[in-house]
C-alpha cells in the first residue's frame, strides 16, 4: 500500500522540483564569468542631471546606433571586459553614457597620466594669469630649494617647454620595465624620499628639446613649480581657476608622503567632469560663457611638438590620425595608463571618455580600438568605396621586400602573390595591401582596422621607407632588403 502511494506521488513531486529550478532559473539573469550580464543591449538616453550638462539622444544628433549597439555587444560579451565607463558628448550634449562592473557617473575614478594633461592646463593658467613668464623660461631658476641639486648647479639649459614636450633630455628609464620594477626610474622616484629632488639629481644625457623620452618626473616638476610661483599646491590652484569655474566639485589628488602632489598620475575624477575638462579644450578654453583657459595656451600646448612613441607629442597632450571612411580624422587626447581617455576630435564636434581597469592587459590600446572601430564609424556616413588602381608588375616587386619597424626589433615582410601585394601585421594575420596610387595603399586588418601606407622613395625612384597609419598611430618602416 505505502510502496503504490509513493509511486503515485513520485512523478508530480518531481514535475514540482523541476518546475521549480526552471522558474528560479529564469528569475536570475545570467552572468559570464566577467560578472557582466549576457543580455541583448537597448540603448537609453543619458538621465539628465543638475550638473549643467545638456542631453540628446544618438538619433537627434545624427550618429548611427548600430555601430555602438555593436560596441556594447562587446563588452557585455566579455571581449572588452577591462572598461569601466564610456561616455559620448556631441555638439556640446550628453548623448551617451555607459558604466560597467559597478562604476556610476557619481564615482571619481583613478585618472592616471591623464593627469599629465590637466597639469598642462595648470601650467598654462600660471602664464594666462602672469605667475610665469612664458615657457622659454630656463627651469634652473625656478627651484632655489633645491640649489644643491645637479640640474641647478650645472645650470641645465633645460626650459618651460622642454619639460612639457618631455624632451628635457634627462637619464630615465619609463620602457624597459614594468612599472613596479626598481629598475623603472619612475619606481625609483615613488621610493624616494623627496621626489622633486629626486628628478632634480637626474644626469643630462641628451640635449634638450631633441629628443622625447616619457618622463613622469618631469610632471612632477610642474607641479612644484606651480606651488613654487604661485604659493598654492596644484590641487588648491586647480580647484580655484580650473576645476570650480568648470563647475567639478568633486576630485582628488593622490599625494607623496612629504606632501608633494603626484600630478604625473594622481587625479580622481568622474567620467562627467573628465568630458567638462575635454569639451572646455575642444571650445579653445571656453565652457558656457566664460574663459577658463586662453585659447592661445590651448593652441600652443595642444599642437604636435614632437613624434613619440607613434603619435605626436604636445605639452602633455598627444595627437593621432584616423583613417576612416576615406576621411582622415585629427583626434587629441589625454592618455592614462589602463585605459584613461579624454579623446577630442574637433571635425566632428566630438568629445569620448573612456575610464578603465588601471592595470589590464589591454592597455592603452582598448580605448582606441572601441574610438577607431566603433565610435568613429558611427559619426561619419559611409562614403563611396576606394578606388583601385593597376600598377605594372615591376613598379610591385620594388615594394616587396622585409622593413624594419623603427624603433622595435621587429621585420615586417611585403610579398607579391600575381598581382597583389601582401603584408602580416604580427598577430598571424596575412592582410592585402591596395594601391589607391604609386604612393598611397589601404587595407583592413581584423585586429586593428583600417590602416594606410605611405611610400617614401629615393632621388634614384627605389623604395626606401613606408609610413603606416593605423589606431591613432604612425609607424616608420624602413626597408631593409
């Protein structure tokens, strides 16, 4: 009796339980392992707020979602999963704002050499306002403290503009070790007891204004010769002539233990002030009637002075190019270690924040990819497809051949198969090259885009260099054999 009661109850027990798992299931979204939701994206207009920013919508300022519905794919995919806020502000309005892994726009993120940028834009008020002279200034006579250091007692003819352009020509080392090597000469800096004596005791191994080498010590100089000349620490003058007529209220200065401010890397922001700061830039130094910044600083400091590492070089501000579309986009932007970004792109009355994981993989690199390969794109119609052109067979052997990359040891290889031309980016990946004339060739590349080449030649007509444009930045190839 008891045996056929429980063959009875057995089945709609069990129809229960699993009723039950499947229902509780369903009321628990599913997360992949990067602790994003795997969920299809609609985009939602930013949430207006009283904190002077005006919101649009994607659609009302003519920028195509696909391409960012695209984006967000990916990211709520785990493939870009280091980003921690996008932000998106054209014609001078919030149309879009995205945060991830639990960041909101009232959270200051950490700036990194971002920082380095907004420094500039300090050294730049102390010239508008007369603290400084201007930035031919011989940096010597700025640090009295310090007389007993090399660099004032040898009188370095380093100036203003040298340690702005980091071409002051200082022994340090920023590429051959991680950064929390001690060998890294920043790590050494941080270790110290006195930074700015530190930097100050630095040997002079090249001549300045030659040469560029990333030098975070050198912002960490401007900083002191801020509160040298105008008797406040960069964070109180920031927050009086930058900051507060910007209308951020909210930030930070990380701090070395004698009270000198990191203002090579230190900042807290949020995203929202981050685009204040970019969009102020982008208006020549004007936020909503008001000039915070002369435009003639903003001119000066943020034009290209000299090439490193790819990309030119301003005063604390970097400039690349875009190749998009068959259009050339001029992008400026503050650069932070992870993944920091303010990129602004005046031909498209654009400004894009990126805030990121500080240390990930993907460094530098994950921004400007999502800037080239989605944000770009989705700002700038699809023009007719680039023309082709035939070249003689001869004219295509003399490209081919094995470049050396300046500056890396690397060889890159152009080959000819029939008629075509041939290279491989380095990531295993075979991409065709396409003359548009005897000068100038395109192609895609799956890992990282739209890319052009440049062909330099002799006076005797042989190939001697080809300049590839890819991302934001410039590449110098020479050829080898």
């Amino acid at each position: 009796m008891i045996k056929d009661i429980n063959e009875t109850l057995k089945y709609p027990v069990l129809l229960f339980l699993l009723l039950f798992f499947f229902t509780a299931c369903a009321q628990v979204p599913r997360v992949n392992r990067h602790g994003l939701p795997q969920r299809e994206y609609i985009y939602q207009k930013p949430e207006a707020a009283d904190d002077g920013w005006e919101i649009s919508s994607l659609r009302d300022e003519g920028v195509e979602q696909a391409k960012l519905h695209e984006m967000m794919l990916e990211i709520l995919a785990g493939n870009s999963r280091y980003v921690h806020s996008i932000l998106l502000i054209k014609h001078g309005k919030l149309i879009f704002e995205e945060y991830f892994f639990g960041y909101s726009r009232d959270t200051k993120h950490f700036l990194a050499s971002v920082s380095k940028s907004v420094t500039s834009l300090a050294i730049g008020l102390t010239i508008d306002k007369g603290y400084v002279p201007d930035v031919d200034v011989l940096t010597y006579e700025l640090f009295p403290k310090y007389k007993r250091s090399k660099w004032i007692k040898q009188k370095y003819p380093v100036r203003l503009k040298h340690m702005l352009t980091m071409t002051a020509g200082l022994n340090w080392d920023a590429l051959s070790h991680r950064r929390s090597h001690p060998g890294h000469t920043t790590y050494q800096m941080y270790a110290s007891s006195d930074p700015v004596e530190f930097v100050l005791n630095r040997n002079l191994s090249d001549i300045p204004g030659q040469k560029y080498n990333y030098n975070s010590g050198l912002t960490i100089l401007l900083g002191e010769i801020i509160r040298r000349e105008t008797g406040m620490y960069i964070d109180e003058f920031s927050g009086k002539f930058l900051f507060t007529p910007l209308g951020i209220l909210d930030y930070s200065w990380d701090q070395f233990p004698d009270g000198t401010i990191q203002t090579d890397g230190g900042l807290h922001l949020r995203p929202r002030d981050m685009a204040r700061i970019g969009y102020m830039v982008l208006n020549n130094g004007h936020w909503q009637g008001r000039q915070i910044v002369s435009p003639e600083w903003i001119a000066e400091s943020t034009q290209t002075h000299i090439i490193g590492l790819g990309v030119g070089y301003g005063y604390q501000w970097r400039r690349g190019k875009a190749c998009i579309n068959r259009q050339t986009i001029e992008v400026l932007y503050a650069s932070g270690h992870g993944g920091q970004k303010i990129f602004i792109i005046p031909q498209l009355d654009l400004v894009a924040v990126f805030t990121s994981k500080v240390f990930n993989p993907t460094g530098h690199t994950g921004p400007e990819k999502m800037l080239v390969k989605y944000i770009l794109p989705a700002m700038i119609p699809t023009g007719a497809p680039r023309k082709t052109v035939t070249l003689d067979p001869e004219y295509l052997d003399r490209l081919t051949g094995k470049y050396k990359i300046k500056g890396i040891d690397a060889v890159i290889p152009v080959f000819r198969q029939g008629d075509t031309l041939y290279t491989k980016t380095g990531f295993w990946e075979t991409v065709e090259i396409l003359p548009e004339n005897e000068t100038r060739f395109y192609g895609s590349s799956k890992k990282f885009g739209d890319f052009q080449v440049d062909v330099n030649y002799d006076e005797n007509g042989n190939v001697t260099q080809l300049i590839a444009h890819f991302e934001l930045r410039s590449m110098q190839l020479d050829k080898v054999e």
